[in-house]
C-alpha cells in the first residue's frame, strides 16, 4: 500500500510513521515490495513561481487565502500512478467523515492514496473536479489537513495484512461490528481491592464471548447510543 501526502508543511510528517506496527510495517517485505511506503511531497515544488506562491487572495473579496489550482492539478497528476489503482483524497470538513468501513474499504479497493492536506480558508473550489473525493475525521476544524491525513493514513495501514501482529485483529477492534469493544484486563488478578470479573478466569469460553459480547452493547449503549440506533437502522433497511 502506497501512501502520498501533498503539504506546504512537509516536516510535520517527520518521524509520524517511523513507530509502533506501522513503523515495523515500513521495514517489512512484501515480495519485492515493502507492506506500507509513505511519500510526503510539498505542494510548493510543483510551482513555477520564483518564490513558489501556492495560495491567493479570493476572487469577491474575504479574509484568509485560497490554494491555487496550478500546484494543485500538477502535483496530483505527476504522483498518480497509472498502474495502479488510486484514489486522491481531498482532507476537508465538508467530506465524508471517516469510519472503521470507509478505512476498510480504501485499503482493499486502492494502492495507492494520494491525501491532499488543506491550509488557510481552503482550496480553489475547481480542484474538487479533479479528485476522486473529501474526506474528514470528525466535526470540528483543525489548522491544516495534515493531523487528520496522518490519521487516515494510519486508520488504513492496520487492515494491510502483515502491519498488525494478529491479522485478525483489525475485524475485532471497536467499531468493527458496530459497536464499542469490551473491557479488557491483565494481570494481577486484584489491584488495591479491585477484582477482575470471574467470568474471565473461568477458563470457560462460551461463557467469556457471552460475557464480552454482553459488555460491548452496554457500553455502547451508554456511552455511544447513537451506534446502536444506526445498527438497527441497517437492520431494517437490509432486503
């Protein structure tokens, strides 16, 4: 899975993905290849200005900036590989937000990503006829788009076989099933008069998946009841 990141602030991706299993996904082979391969690119080299302005004033007047369409369609059009099936994403607030299924789905319908990461008060409104989507993470406005393409990059990586130890683990993380995980617990089995459940010591299996299975709904329903409302609206919308 290849991953290129379009930003004016390059150095901010230093060292973000040189950690954890990602990290060690980066060293990892694939055949010829490695499993994850990250390229971050700064939009002013695809400028042919002397001082590589990549933003303007907005036609109609207004404060802040606007990217130009020029760094933008040349910096999109020199990383897309052609070989490989792609997908360009524009990180925005007025995208789609991203999901547990939407990370799934890019990792095993593309190749290659390309994020662009926004700055100012946005980018020129053509650009959106150049790329395949938006995507946000969430209901609220950060600075840039680079906090939240290092979240994509990050949310797509795990479904990669060979980056997480346990292949399967990515389909059992919260969210995977709609719902919210479990609780989980480890040794020592009572920590200053506080027990872990019986359940889990049972050595009794049916009885633990019962349990854990039991907890995920509740939790989910007292902490995200609005996850349960969307899995019954699935529900009846199924054929």
């Amino acid at each position: 899975m290849r991953f290129d990141v379009v930003t004016i602030f390059p150095s901010m991706f230093d060292r973000v993905f040189d950690q954890g299993v990602v990290g060690k996904a980066r060293q990892a082979k694939l055949g010829s290849s490695t499993l994850l391969n990250f390229q971050i690119h700064n939009l002013r080299d695809y400028t042919e200005t002397k001082h590589q302005i990549v933003d303007d004033a907005p036609f109609g007047g207004g404060g802040g900036l606007i990217f130009k369409m020029e760094p933008l369609v040349k910096a999109l059009r020199a990383i897309r590989d052609p070989n490989v099936k792609s997908r360009s994403i524009l990180m925005s607030p007025r995208g789609r937000v991203l999901t547990h299924e939407i990370a799934q789905e890019l990792c095993t319908s593309y190749e290659q990503i390309i994020l662009f990461c926004g700055r100012y008060e946005g980018v020129d409104e053509r650009f959106k006829e150049y790329i395949d989507e938006e995507l946000s993470i969430g209901d609220f406005i950060l600075s840039g788009g680079e906090i939240a393409a290092m979240a994509v990059c990050d949310a797509v990586s795990r479904f990669v076989p060979g980056v997480v130890g346990q292949e399967e683990a990515p389909y059992q993380d919260s969210f995977s099933d709609g719902l919210l995980e479990h609780p989980t617990y480890t040794r020592p089995a009572t920590f200053e008069g506080k027990a872990v459940p019986e359940v889990l010591l049972s050595g009794n299996h049916a009885q633990i998946q019962a349990w854990r299975q039991a907890q995920k709904l509740n939790t989910t329903l007292q902490r995200r009841p609005d996850l349960l409302k969307k899995i019954r609206k699935q529900d009846y919308e199924s054929p």
